[in-house]
C-alpha cells in the first residue's frame, strides 16, 4: 500500500481519468480502518492535495474541492497518535484553515463534520504558531473572523456540556498560539470580546458539576484569560461597550455565589483597571444604562448583597448612577454649545452659532472683525498656518460627542469641586499664576490636584496671561489602556476676571504659614473667605469648560 500510494501520488495528466479519483476515494474510506499501516499519511495527504488542486476540477464526477479537503481534515483530525506531528505540517494548517471557512461560507454536512473534529485538533501543536492557518484563511482579519464564528457556532451547538467544553477549550488553545499585536488586535476587531463573555456564562453555569479533568473551571479560567489578554491592547472604549452588551455585569452577578479563590481579586482589578474609569465615556454609560435594569433583581437578592464581591460592585454602580445623571442632564439638552471669542482681550462668552471662524485655519473663533484683526496681531499671524484644517483637540480616539460630553463632565466636576479647587490654588500660590487644574479620571472617579503649568507650550501659556484672569487652564487626565494615561489641555474661559482676581489677591493677602501643604491647613478666615465668593460672586460670572 505505500509504495503505491508514493507512486499514485505523482500523476500526470495523460493519466487522468475517472479511476484515479475512484482510487483516491477508496483510498480515503480506508485510511480510518488502517492507521496504523499508513506511517507516511503526512507527506502523502501533501501530495494528494496539490494533485487534487491541479487537476480535481478535470476528473469526472468528482466532489467539490471544499467537500475533498472537509473529508480529508476528518481524517487527519482523527489520528490521536499522530495529530501533534500533523498539526505541525503547514500544509495541514492550510488545509485546515480552508475546511474551516468553507463551512461558513456553505455549509454542508462533509464540513460540518470536518468543523467539528477540527475543535480538538486546534489544540495540537499550538507551539508553531498560526502562520499556515493565516494563509489558509486569506489573511489575519479572515482568521479572527472564523475563530469569532466558530465559538458561536459550538456555543449553540447540541453536542452536549462536556463535548461542548471539550471543543471551546481546543479553540481557546489555538488562540493562543500567538501573542503577536496584530493577532490580539484583529481578534478584538471583530468581536472576541463579546465572544468571550459568552464563553464564560455558559463556563459559570457548569462549574459547580463535577468532571474528571476539572473541564468547567479549566474553559472558565482560559475564557478570562483570552478577555484581559485583548483588554490589554491599546485602548478603545467600544471593546468596552462590547463586553457591556454581551453581559459582563450579568457575569459578576451570577459568579458571586461561586468560590473560585483566584476571581475575586481579578474582578475586583477589572472593576478598577478597565470599567471604572470607562465611565467617562458617553458610549459606555448608554451600554450600563441599557443593561442596569435587567440586573436590577438579581443584584437586590441577599445572596448578592451578602456576597464578597458586593462591596467593589456597590462602589462601582455608585460612581455609574453619578455618570448617568450627568449624561442625563447632557441627553435633555442642558447643556448648550458655547465658545469663547479668540481674542483673549476680549473673552465674550456666546452660543457657537454667534462667531465666525478663521478662513485660514478654520479653527479660532471671533466675536467680531475687530477681534480676529487684534488676535491676529498678537500671535495668531504666526500660528495660523501650522493648526491642521482637520485639528481636534483630545486624544484620538474621540468622536465629536465624545469630546463634548467629557467637556460637560469636566465643567459639572468643576461645579461641584469648586470649593476644593480654590482653596488648592490659593495653597499652591508660590507657583506664580501658572497654575492648571487637573482633573484625574484614570481610576473612575475625578481627583482633583493643582499643577505648574512652566514646562507647557510657551505661546499657550502666553495666551493664558493675556486672557486678564479671564483663562484658567485645565488638564483633563484619562485612561487609555493598563498603565497608559493621556492629557488633554483645556480651559475654563471666564466672562470675566473677577473670580480669579479675588483668588489672586487671596493668595497675595493671606501669606501661609510655613510647612502648610494641605487644604485643611489653611485657616479658617481662607476658608471663609472662599466660601464668600463661590456664593456671593461665582452665580454672576458664566464660565465654560473649551
């Protein structure tokens, strides 16, 4: 039999005809009754594929190519000795990737067959990486995209709990064959999160059956391991929206009465890492909005409260109804889009509609000729040409919305801590009037800090001087994935300096004692006096964050 498969296997086309594929065919129904006689079935599958590549479409009667290479993928599935050798075949990993798309694009029960042996074979020879199966798919994207559909597909499949596990957990171990950015990317792009999550509710439902090998907890604990692994890349908030969607919150509820000792810890670091400072986000507060009221009971229910997790949860839905509110105000149209004219000397404060914009950088804008003509002047003759047409302030990944409503966070932040960041800046008056305010959302909730403003851009802090007090800068401090912030210049534009210049006089008038550092440490007279001009002032002078 192998000296005639070797010879078979190199055909020419003046051979051709229908025996051939007959042969192949007979060849094929044996091979699942002879493993053991077919010692070379490696090199000759190669063979048998670029033969049938070549010529197939010329023989007779013959199947379609996806149906040969589904019947083929069966067979070298089914070869427990030596499928770890044959996964590491590249042409295995083609063929394989080919199979595999071919039931997604028309199914047939030769490929659903194939699709399904295909799970567990996945799992074999994970240490030579994925290239072969790129290939065979058509590209990285394509790859992502059928992986994504494959996890679907046994999630909804009736192959039983533990066949079902079986084949999640060869596909969990085929991802992660490779750690390479442009594979976690293009997983992410195309829905893996939400996969993911899906993988874990059905995991959490079994957990508690008991199996030989552990299978539940082991697919729970890859599934987790797949969603921080993509959680980690560079950041974008509609992974986050994703996961949302797909029942993250719904997850932490059902997993609280589950006594896994090594969860606990990572929910409570996903709480805090990953969605907390998420809720800045006017996407992801519309997601937490949508999923709230389908949880409602089940986080009222005293095994839920009583639970471990329950005090992270409670700490987090707390600073998510604050978020909703404020987008609540944004939604019913509270808030209305204002600028400040250019003109730093001269500041008004009207609707957008009421300027007009710079015809060279179609950015600045201007009250009247008069201001653009004095703005031009003073600094904007030089600049005008080097601001983009396409220039938007804020880290990339905003949209227009975005932006505004983080504008609309800052200024409602700035209402509320008005109290804390006057008396900060009086604190810190040594610094001149140089001083910017930093509102810190890396961990969720703002924290509010004082910052020098002197290693800044020279001209921006030269249009902070001519503003008269009318110009207070602000550094907006957001997440943009694990251990990446990113600052966003803005300024709180006043429509006039009295504020500012009663805060200046203070810290002039009301020399500190030596060693003060902190707010509290301030005397009472300071505090008072503050407190003066937040109610007695402040309600006369409008003020936008821009």
């Amino acid at each position: 039999m192998t000296k005639w498969t070797r010879k078979f296997w190199q055909p020419t086309p003046s051979t051709l005809s229908p025996a051939p594929f007959s042969v192949y065919k007979a060849y094929l129904d044996y091979i699942p009754f002879h493993r053991d006689r077919i010692p070379i079935y490696g090199n000759v599958s190669g063979h048998g594929l670029n033969f049938l590549d070549v010529h197939n479409s010329r023989i007779p009667g013959a199947p379609t190519d996806d149906v040969l290479r589904a019947r083929v993928v069966s067979i070298i599935a089914s070869f427990n000795v030596t499928s770890g050798k044959v996964a590491s075949t590249p042409e295995i990993g083609i063929l394989a990737a080919q199979a595999w798309s071919s039931y997604f694009r028309e199914p047939d029960p030769a490929s659903e067959t194939a699709l399904r042996r295909l799970t567990i074979f996945l799992a074999m020879g994970d240490e030579y990486g994925l290239d072969s199966f790129i290939e065979g798919a058509g590209g990285v994207d394509a790859l992502a995209i059928m992986v994504v559909k494959l996890l679907d597909y046994l999630l909804h499949s009736k192959l039983g709990p533990e066949a079902t596990t079986r084949n999640l957990g060869g596909v969990m171990v085929f991802c992660r064959r490779s750690e390479d950015h442009a594979w976690l990317s293009a997983l992410r792009s195309h829905k893996f999160m939400a996969a993911m999550i899906s993988v874990l509710l059905f995991a959490e439902r079994l957990l508690e059956i008991p199996t030989e090998a552990g299978l539940y907890p082991e697919l729970f604990k890859q599934a987790w391991q797949g969603f921080l692994q993509v959680s980690a890349l560079d950041y974008d908030y509609a992974y986050i929206v994703e996961a949302v969607d797909a029942g993250f919150l719904q997850l932490i509820v059902s997993i609280s009465g589950k006594h896994i000792d090594w969860l606990g810890c990572r929910i409570q670091a996903s709480l805090e890492v990953i969605f907390k400072p998420a809720t800045v986000y006017y996407p992801v507060l519309a997601a937490l909005e949508r999923t709230l009221p389908l949880i409602q009971q089940a986080t009222s229910a005293p095994a839920f409260i009583s639970s471990v997790l329950y005090p992270d949860w409670e700490e987090f839905i707390d600073l998510v109804l604050d978020r909703l509110e404020v987008k609540k105000k944004f939604d019913s149209g509270e808030h209305v889009a204002c600028r400040a004219c250019d003109n730093l000397e001269c500041g008004k404060l009207l609707k957008k509609t009421d300027f007009k914009r710079c015809a060279g950088c179609e950015y600045n804008h201007y009250c009247s000729k008069d201001c653009q003509i004095k703005d031009w002047r003073t600094g904007h003759r030089e600049l005008c040409h080097y601001i983009p047409l396409s220039e938007i302030p804020g880290p990339a990944y905003l949209t227009s919305r975005d932006r505004t409503f983080l504008r609309f966070l800052v200024a409602h932040d700035y209402e509320r801590h008005r109290s804390e960041i006057f008396l900060s800046r009086i604190r810190t008056h040594h610094h001149g009037e140089c001083l910017a305010t930093l509102f810190d959302y890396k961990m969720g909730g703002v924290q509010i800090k004082i910052r020098s403003l002197s290693g800044a851009d020279s001209l921006y802090l030269e249009r902070v001087m001519r503003s008269g007090r009318r110009m207070h800068p602000v550094l907006v401090q957001v997440t943009t994935g694990q251990d990446h912030d990113q600052r966003w210049l803005l300024a709180i534009r006043s429509g006039a300096s009295e504020v500012h210049d009663a805060l200046f006089q203070l810290s002039k008038g009301l020399p500190l004692p030596p060693g003060t550092d902190t707010v509290s440490d301030l005397s009472p007279a300071v505090h008072h006096a503050v407190d003066e001009l937040i109610e007695r002032v402040c309600p006369q002078i409008q003020e936008i964050v821009y």
